[in-house]
C-alpha cells in the first residue's frame, strides 16, 4: 500500500537501494524525493534522496557509507 501511494506522488521505491535501507534504519520517515543520481561534489558523484526527517547521500559506489544532513531552512 505505501509503495502504491508513493508512486501516485511519482516517487519511486527501491527496498533495496543503500539510502532506502539506512532510512528505515534510521526511522527517517517515507521517501519525499526520488533518488537523485550524479550530484558532483569536490569532484565525486553522490546519489541523494530526502524523508521526512532529512536528507540521506552516499557517493556513488560507496553504498555501506550511507551520511545524512537536516532539511535547511
């Protein structure tokens, strides 16, 4: 059912991505954002996605290395 949800907002869910799993881990809430791949930062390419309670990235290929920020604002 959520999965369903999500998508009639778009958002696709992959149960077994890095960001998904740390997320749930975390007890981030429901994804708000699609994964957004090839986010090039000081030369690395990152993938991100936000939740409910933030913003998860990890660098591409790198994906037992999960790293979150806050929302800003």
């Amino acid at each position: 059912a959520r999965a369903f949800a999500l998508s009639m907002l778009n958002i696709t869910v992959n149960p077994d991505a890095a960001l998904y799993r740390k997320a749930k881990e975390l007890n981030f809430g429901r994804p708000v954002t699609n994964e957004i791949y090839g986010v090039i930062v000081s030369g690395a390419r990152y993938v991100v996605q936000g939740f409910d309670k933030g913003v998860l990235y990890v660098k591409e290929g790198d994906w037992g290395n999960v790293q979150q920020t806050p929302w800003l604002g």
